[in-house]
C-alpha cells in the first residue's frame, strides 16, 4: 500500500491576523506557523495506521519554502516514511493540487490522503482538484476509511447524517474528525525523522485565482447583557431587533 | 454565455442550499446581462424545479437518469461540464455535495473556483468574488483570472428574495455512462425529523457547563420548539456526551446559522472559528468573564439551569400569542 499525504502548515489558530502592503499580504511577522491540524491529526496518522497493518509507505508532500522543512520533518518524526517538497511558496489551491498531482501521477500511489480544509484559507478543495486531475474516485468529508481487497471503504458527511460507501483504489480521501487520533512524536521518531529522505522538486506555476485585497470583519458592538430572570426580554430583542426568530 | 445553477433535491423537495445557489446563479446573470439555467441530475420533482423561476432561472435542463440518485462526484462533475459548456459561470452550494464536487468541475472546467463565497460578485473590471478566511476572522477578495468560473457559496450566506415566474423545465442528457459512477453507496445512517446542522437556520448549542449527558433535555426542548438543530462544542464530543455530528468548531462543522445559541460554552478561539459567521449569537454563561461574551450579541451571566427553563417559558409564551 503506497500513500500520499499532502501536509500544508498554516498560522497557529490563536494568531493575530493582520495584513501589510495595503491589505494585500497576509502579516507574518510573530506569526506562529503548525502542520496543519486536519493533516496531521487525521489524514496522516490514518495513514500510518493503514501502513501498520496493511504494510507500505507513507509519503508526505508539501508545497513551500525551504523554511516549511521543519513542518515536513515533524510529520517524519511522527512516522511518514518519506517527504516531497514542492520548492515554491504555496499560491491558489488549483496550483497546489496541480503540482501535487503532477509529482503523484506516475508513482503508483494507492491512496492519496488530504485534510478536509487548511484552517487559513478554508478551502476544501485540493482533494477533489487532485482527484479531478488524477482522474480516480474521491470522497470527501470523510470521518472514517477503511481499506481491503483493492477497495477502500469511507464513512462520508452528508446533510444531518452520514453515508458508507465503497471506491477502488486508488483513490483520493478528504479525512476530517473521527477518522484517527492525534499522534505526538516520540523520541525515536524525532532521531529518524533527520535522516529520513527529503526530495525537493520545481513547482508549476499556473494559477486560476488571486487574492486582490483582504479585509477585517465588521468589529462587533459590545454584547447586550440580559437580566437572567427576563428572558421575556430576550425572546422580544431577538425578534424585534434581530428580527431572527 | 449563460450562468448556471447546481440543484438537488431531498425527499423530491429542491434543497434550501439549492434555492440560494439559484437566486445566486440569477442575481449573477443579471450583473452579465444573460440568463441563468439550472442543471438537475436524477429525481426531482418537476414542480419545484419549474418553482426556481421565482428565484430568477429561465430554463431548468434536467436530466432524469435514476443513477444520479446515488452521489458520486466525478459522474455529477462530467454531467455539469458538459451541460455547462457554452456557459461562463458555474454557481453550487458549498454544501456537503459541493465541497465533492466544485473542485473537480473548477479542474474539469479550468474554471477558477471560489470555494465558500459569502457575497454576489464584483463585476466591474475584474472579476472577483469575496470569502472567508481564516476561520472567518479575515475577508478575502478573490479574483478569478480565467474566462470560466466556479462559485461555491457557503450555506446560509445570503437570504434569498422570491419573485413571479416559472422556469421551462427541458428533459436531457448530460451525457454520462454507467462507467462514470464509481461510487456504491452502502448504507445510510440520516437522524430522522432532526434538522441538519449546516443547513440549520437557528442552532441551540451547549457545552461542558451542561455537567453531564443527562443535562441535553432542557437543550433538545428548546431546539425542537424553535425548530431549531443542537449543536455542541469539541469537549462534549470527545467525552461522547454528545454525537461528533453536532461538534461545531475548527475541528467540527462550521456553520453560519441566523441565530446560535451559546449556553455553557467558554468561547474558546476554535469553538469561534466555525460559529462567527452566525447573524446573531446568544451567550449564556455563569462566568462574565467567558471570552464567548466578546463575540456575542446578546448575554446572559446567569446558570444555565435555571436560564434554560426560563427561555423555554418565555419562548412558549412568544409563540403561542404570535399565532
């Protein structure tokens, strides 16, 4: 079983978002960067488990500067196999998932792994561009993936519920909660992790979209407290006022 | 050059998702100066789909076959590709479905994707289309570089108008073969007569001041009597005093319902990140201090067990003389 998993790293969730250059960069000074938590919690570690049982590799890929190895080696310290790096900064997600797709579409992988989103720009949507691209099944949202007998079988979101279904592999899989648990590299792994092997190569450049400009949300007026014995009050301010009920 | 406009249907009923992705995909079309048409693949019933007129679409070409009843996003991508062809603009709900299927049409299409837009596109000069990001606490104005284009909106993002008019619905073929759908569908597990919490319009939500599973009654009583859904944040759902399908957050769903309703729950960052986008958002906490108050509109420092009942008295009362 040979499985890719692309890793993004993203700003840490607690990190001030501001932007430079007249609202066009995102600020990155002070910014604390982490795998990103759908990577490395679900897809990754879901992959090494399948790799455990089933016997295999696990390869990670990433998109981004030669800063981004200490991200990549993380995810060797909690035991992928090996890395790719694509050496370019990451653009729009057409691009990544074009790049991806270029480095995987001759290697035999049986399963390509994503996160369900980045949590910097929420996404969704590198799965279904690789899978596009690769032309195999994909199946998003999933919360749960099991594989046997060259099928791989999925628990897979939809509207108030969740349905199973059966592709054959390979495949492309979005994993999100439920699918695995985190995993924190040992020691061990974090010794390995250094000499385990890194293969860099050039980017495509081709992007569909960009970003012009960012802007902050509206700032919230300050919170309307309620005296708890009136919730009368409450009920009429939420349909007079916020005319929501 | 027309718009076109993704729809399905659930239980022959035309998915509210699909509503605004039509009023969308006609508001679009109007900014052009062309028409909207909408694509339907499999079951629908064909009063609903000629009811998208109200919403602004022309034409519904719709194509019946039964295979389509079983999602499989590379088929329902060929299907719209094709049907799309002599289209600029390709406009889906960022629904469960369409986080599946947009990304293969945007590559199918070499169609630039907006994947979660949150408002109608700019047209004048570029083209370029607002969304979310990170976690909702930026906006980011995308622009599309390619002539074609595919716009994802996120659910409950803009309230739909309703005005005369019935779509021609025209029966088609979107070309596709048995060999396109790849997918088996097993089993199906949906909670019956409970409303999906990303489609929900009003959410009650709680967390660990709850104190324990036994407590939900009073939460799932006021849900139902608003017709609400119930929601609940990550600890809750990690200790399994509540089901991971209601765990809203970073890690859980996002949701931008028109009312959520906080009770019990600190306001942690990740919990904010998939609720901020809510209209308006109730907090009740006994601790004034809970950062949740900071991304409130309305508060309430008080015990959730006796706050709870109380809202439900005064909700019942509400209804009972607005009717």
């Amino acid at each position: 079983m040979k499985i890719l998993v692309p890793v993004s790293k993203v700003p840490d969730t607690t990190s001030k978002v501001a932007f430079t250059e007249g609202n066009t960069k995102f600020a990155t000074d002070n910014v604390t960067y982490i795998l990103n938590p759908t990577d490395e919690w679900y897809s990754l570690v879901r992959a090494l488990e399948i790799v455990e049982k089933e016997g295999g590799s696990v390869t990670v890929i990433h998109q981004g500067e030669a800063d981004s190895e200490q991200f990549i080696r993380k995810a060797l310290a909690i035991g992928a196999n090996d890395a790719v790096r694509i050496d370019a900064a990451a653009t729009d997600g057409y691009n990544v998932a074009l790049n991806i797709a270029e480095y995987a579409k001759d290697k035999g992988f049986d399963l390509v792994i994503t996160g369900k989103e980045t949590i910097d720009y929420n996404g969704f949507q590198i799965g279904g561009m690789i899978a596009e691209m690769l032309n195999v099944p994909y199946v998003s949202l999933a919360s749960s993936l099991e594989v046997a007998g060259g099928k791989a079988t999925v628990s897979r979101d939809i509207e108030g519920g969740k349905e199973i279904v059966e592709v054959s592999l390979p495949c492309v899989i979005s994993a999100q909660k439920g699918m695995a648990e985190q995993r924190i590299p040992n020691m061990k792994g974090i010794m390995s992790a250094r000499t385990k092997p890194l293969a860099v190569v050039p980017a495509l450049t081709e992007t569909l979209t960009s970003i012009k400009v960012y802007d902050l949300p509206a700032a919230k007026t300050a919170v309307k407290l309620i005296d708890p014995e009136n919730m009368d009050e409450l009920i009429n301010l939420l349909h007079v006022e916020a005319k929501v009920i | 050059m027309s718009v076109i406009a993704y729809i399905e249907s659930n239980n022959n009923r035309v998915k509210k998702t699909s509503l605004e992705a039509a009023y969308y995909a006609a508001q679009t079309a109007k900014l052009l100066g062309t028409e909207a048409i909408a694509v339907a693949l499999g079951t629908h019933d064909a009063a609903e789909l000629a009811a998208l007129g109200q919403l602004g679409i022309t034409k519904v070409l719709h194509d019946a076959n039964a295979r389509f009843d079983s999602f499989d996003s590379g088929a329902v991508c060929k299907a719209i590709a094709t049907l799309a062809a002599n289209s600029s603009v390709v406009v889906l709900s960022y629904n469960q479905n369409g986080k599946a299927i947009a990304p293969r049409v945007s590559v199918r299409m070499k169609a630039g994707l907006i994947p979660g837009a949150t408002a109608l596109p700019e047209t004048n000069g570029d083209f370029v289309v607002s969304k979310n990001v990170f976690s909702g606490k930026a906006i980011a104005h995308y622009q599309i570089k390619t002539d074609k284009k595919v716009i994802a909106i996120t659910p409950n993002s803009l309230q739909i108008v309703r005005g005369e008019g019935s779509a021609a619905v025209e029966a088609v073929s979107s070309g596709v073969s048995d060999a396109d759908f790849v997918t088996v569908i097993k089993s199906e597990e949906k909670a019956s007569g409970k409303i999906a919490l990303t489609e929900a319009e009003l959410v009650v939500s709680a967390g660990r001041g709850l104190k324990g599973p036994e407590n939900w009654g009073m939460i799932e009583e006021l849900a139902n009597l608003m017709g609400a859904a119930t929601a609940c944040s990550r600890p809750v759902a990690d200790v399994h005093w509540r089901p991971h399908e209601e765990h809203v957050g970073q890690t859980g769903f996002t949701i931008r319902p028109n009312l959520y309703i906080a009770v019990g729950i600190s306001g942690a960052i990740q919990h904010l990140a998939g609720v901020n986008g809510s209209k308006t958002i109730v907090v009740v906490n006994t601790d004034p201090e809970a950062p949740f108050f900071k991304a409130a509109d309305y508060g309430v420092v008080g015990d959730a067990f006796t706050v709870v009942p109380k809202l439900i008295e005064s909700y019942k009362k509400f209804k009972a003389s607005s009717h």
